[in-house]
C-alpha cells in the first residue's frame, strides 16, 4: 500500500497534469467572443511562461481545500488555473532586468531572453487579464455571488496590498530608492505574507469560498493558508542557501549576494529550519478538525517545507 508521501507526490502530478490541459487550451489560437485577435508572437510568448513547468502548488491548493467541502473538481480546477495564470505573470516581470534579472526559470531561458522585454512585459499583463477573465467564467462556479467574491479576494491577493505591494517592499528593502536599511524580523514577515504569502493564502481560501463554508471554518483555512505560506518562503531562502542551480532550475545564492532580507539571513539557518517545523505543526492543527479529510492538506504542508526545487 502507497505511503502518504507517495500519494500526496500521485495527486500533486494529476492535478499538474489537468492543469497543464486546461492552460493548454486557455492559450488557444482561437479568439474568443469580443476578442479581436490573438497575435501569434504574445500568444507563444504567454505559452512559454505558462506551460510545460512548474509544480502548480497553488492550483493543487485551490483543488484540495476545495475537496474538503465536496466541491466539484472542475470548477476547483478553473479557478486553479485563474491563480496559476496570475503566479506565472509574476514569475515573468520579476525576472526581468528591471527586477530580479534573471536568465533562467523552471530549466528554460527566461521570456525575456527568448523573446524581449517588451514582449515580456505584455505577457505578464496579457496573463494578469486573462486570469480574470477566467475567474468570471460560470465554469469556476454557477453563484454569481462566489465568483464575484473569488474576484475580489484574487484581486486583493494580488495588487497593492498584496504580491505587487510585497514585491515593492523588496525593492525598497534592497535599496532601490533610498538608503538600504536591515528589515526587523516583523517587517520581513509582513513583506513575505504579501510578496508570496498572499497568492498561497488565496489559494486555500479560494476553496473555502468555493465550498460556501462558514466564518469559523473560513477562519482556520485561512491559518493553515497563511503558516504555509510563511513555510514556503522559508523553505524558498533555505534553498537559495542550501540548493544548486541544476535542481533548482533558477539561479541560486542570489539572495544573500544581493544581501536580501529574509528570515534565513535574520535568524540564521537552524532558527529557520525550527521556525519551518513550527510552521508545519501549526497548519496541520489548522485543518485538525477536517480529520482524515485534510491528510493531503498535512502532507503538502510538510512537502513544502522539505521541497528539493
Ligand atoms: C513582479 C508583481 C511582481 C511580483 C513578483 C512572487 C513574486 C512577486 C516573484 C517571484 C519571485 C520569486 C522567485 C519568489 C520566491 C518564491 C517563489 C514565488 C518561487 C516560485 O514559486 P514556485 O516554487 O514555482 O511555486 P513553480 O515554478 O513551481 O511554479
């Protein structure tokens, strides 16, 4: 019989698989209604950024915690994709020389080394629209009222006070527009909630709207959402510490080169790794009350938190 890991690894690939499918053909040559056209150099260029790579973790989120509640897989799916469409924009203008300046992204060039920067740039807000697009759709869910609020909710994780406003934060932190100054440990955690902690903590709440589940309920998917978040980056600055290129698929060491504030460099690298397992401890009695339901939702807290790239 297939250990928990092993099942977490078989569901993590099949939600990949059907995610894959479904961008596939979200970046379709065919135009849609009230589309004009969908020039062929943006759309392969939209295609390079968002197929063939990645873990799809936060689609798998979206798609688990909507399991909870009996959600249709489908619609869990749809919405899944909206957010995916959103993380793999993110990945695009944050690599660009403007930004973090990276060649290499999930094993290929980046969309601006295959491409350009301008086509760079449209990319990222041809995806930023078309997730939207996506989240509207009546494929998410047949209430108005739930995709309205899955919106809403995927818009504030994204904007202002969310990843954009998080990776503005970073900027500054690194010294980009005025003096360089070392972050305290809670201006660290506030930026890591917004820069990648609010796309994760979306993603588990995602599921809570879409299963209409109570304020209580609604309340504890957000902690788990929000220890795991925290998890992620921590586990993502260990292994720009710890990691190799090659496995990671990106540069590593970039963080401490460029001196970036982060939990790893704050704490040193053990409080981290205890601060992780707390943080994994602490999702896990998030969903306790879920039972045997949330054992996928406890093992992808510990992937998380062990992941290798
Ligand atoms: C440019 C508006 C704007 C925002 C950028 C999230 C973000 C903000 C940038 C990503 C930069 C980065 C590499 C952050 C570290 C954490 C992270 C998001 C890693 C990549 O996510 P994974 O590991 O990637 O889920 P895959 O490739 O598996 O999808």
């Amino acid at each position: 019989m297939k250990n928990d890991t092993a099942r977490f690894a078989d569901r993590l690939a099949a939600t990949a698989r059907d995610i894959e499918a479904l961008l596939d053909q979200l970046l379709s040559s065919a135009t849609l209604s009230n589309e004009t056209a969908r020039p062929p150099r943006l759309l392969a260029a939209m295609r390079h950024a968002a197929l063939d790579g990645g873990k799809r973790l936060r689609p798998f989120l979206v798609v688990e915690t909507a399991a909870l509640f009996d959600v249709n897989r489908a619609g869990a799916l749809m919405a899944g994709a909206a957010l995916e469409l959103i993380h793999c924009y993110s990945l695009v203008h944050d690599d660009l020389p403007a930004m973090d300046n990276d060649d290499l992204r999930r094993g290929r060039p980046t969309v601006h080394k295959a491409f350009d920067d301008a086509t760079a740039i449209l990319v990222g807000d041809a995806l930023l629209t078309l997730a939207f697009d996506v989240m509207a759709r009546t494929e998410v869910h047949s209430d108005a009222a739930v995709r309205t609020t899955l919106v809403l909710e995927l818009a504030r994780a994204s904007g202002l006070g969310g990843m954009a406003g998080g990776q503005m934060l970073d900027l500054a932190a690194e010294g980009r527009f005025e003096k360089k100054r070392v972050l305290s440990e809670s201006e660290i955690i506030t930026l890591q909630a917004m820069k990648t902690g609010a796309l994760i903590r979306f993603a588990c709440n995602a599921g809570a709207i879409l299963g209409k589940a109570d304020s209580a309920t609604r309340a504890n998917i957000a902690r788990y959402g929000s220890a795991i978040g925290q998890a992620f980056q921590i586990a993502d600055d260990l292994l720009d510490v710890e990691g190799d290129a090659k496995t990671l698929g990106k540069a590593a060491g970039k963080d401490a080169a460029a001196g970036k504030a982060t939990l790893v460099a704050t704490l040193g690298v053990d409080k981290a790794r205890a601060r992780l397992n707390e943080l994994v401890e602490d999702a896990g009695a998030a969903v306790a009350s879920f039972g045997g339901k949330s054992d996928t939702l406890r093992a992808a807290a510990r992937f998380i938190a062990e992941r290798r790239a």
